[in-house]
C-alpha cells in the first residue's frame, strides 16, 4: 500500500528528511501521524485515505500528500519559511 502514496514526480531536493523514506518506500506521509520516523510502523490515515487504500481496488485519495498535497516545507530556506509563517490565511 505505500507504493500508491508515493509520487516519482516531486524532485529529489523536496523530499522530506523528517522520517526514513527507504523504509517507508518512498512514500510521502505526515510525521506527526506516523507512529515511528525511523523503523516501519503503523500511520494514522484521514477517512479518505484510508477508505482509497482499503477499496476493492486501492487507489491513491485525491486528498493524499503524495498527489500534489505535499509543499516541501520542511526543505525550505529560512526566509521563505519565515515569510510562510508571516503569511495571513484566508478563512
């Protein structure tokens, strides 16, 4: 299953360094639902994910990180990061 949360697209210098991407297959996930960054362990997954997984026939969710949902952020120099932070959000 983590093969389709994975996305051969995003350029290498993107990918994040928070968790073991060899480990988890190279699959783009959120660290803070992961139980474990550096052995395999089991994630926590929203709704849609885990029903996409779960079909009868898998399927990467629309929502996922790996389709084009994941920003690099932790990858960025600190100027942008500090201007992410200072941004407002649109409500």
């Amino acid at each position: 299953m983590l093969a389709l949360l994975t996305n051969p697209m995003l350029p290498a210098h993107t990918l994040p360094e928070s968790y073991d991407l060899v480990i988890y297959r190279d699959a783009i996930l959120y660290p803070k639902g992961m139980e474990s960054t550096t052995s395999l362990a089991p994630i926590l997954l929203c709704m849609h994910c885990c029903s996409a997984l779960l079909a009868k026939k898998p399927h990467q969710s629309n929502n996922s990180l790996a389709n084009f949902q994941y920003y690099g952020h932790e990858r960025l120099d600190m100027p942008t990061l500090q201007a992410f932070d200072g941004a407002s959000r649109l409500t």
